[in-house]
C-alpha cells in the first residue's frame, strides 16, 4: 500500500466498511481525512493510521455491535489511552536523563505512592 489511500481503495480493503458507514465516520469526526482532492464521491484520501482506525471502528461496530454513540465513546477512551501512554514515554525518558540519584529519588515516591 502507498503512504495514502483513496477512499475507493478504502471501501475496497475494509470488510463492512461502506460509503455511508464511512461518511458517518468522517461527519461525527471518528476519522479525519488527510484532504479532499477534488468535489465527489471519491474524493477522500487517508493515511494508513486513518485505514487501521478504520478497520478498527468497523471491527468494534460490528463484532460488539457498538452503536455510533459508544462507538465514539470507545474510540476517545482509546485515544487517551494513547494519548497517556505517549506522555508516559515521554516522561520516562527524562527520567532517564537525569543523574542516578534523581532517578533513584523518583523511583522512591513512585514505589511509595503504590501503598
């Protein structure tokens, strides 16, 4: 697959995916098309995180039988589960860069804050 797909190309690989489904999908704002090329049908492209979101909202929608409402509902929760594992990265990282007794100093409120 190329960096960017059609939305034909989109509605082709998906299982279940169809253009109203998909529509649904970029007018509640589940998915954000990367641009327009032109006026139409076909106009939409995607990047491949847009196809793997969308597999992932038709899986959800149709193995848990999710409506548009929960589906939005689980797909933010996910959001902000990747949104708070990317800060953790981030923050592991600075941990990382500071001298052992910094570190070992956070390690100890972080192992006292447990209980």
């Amino acid at each position: 697959m190329t960096d960017h797909l059609t939305e034909d190309e989109v509605l082709a690989a998906i299982p279940g995916l169809s253009r109203t489904r998909l529509l649904v999908f970029l007018e509640t704002k589940m998915v954000i098309q990367v641009r327009q090329e032109t006026e139409g049908p076909s106009a939409h492209v995607f990047r491949q995180i847009d196809f793997a979101r969308l597999r992932l909202l038709c899986d959800l929608a149709d193995d848990l039988d999710l409506d548009n409402d929960a589906l939005g509902v689980v797909v933010t929760l996910i959001d902000q589960l990747h949104t708070t594992r990317a800060d953790l990265l981030a923050i592991a990282r600075a941990v990382e860069a500071e001298p052992p007794d910094v570190r070992a100093r956070i390690g100890l409120t972080v192992l006292r804050s447990r209980g």
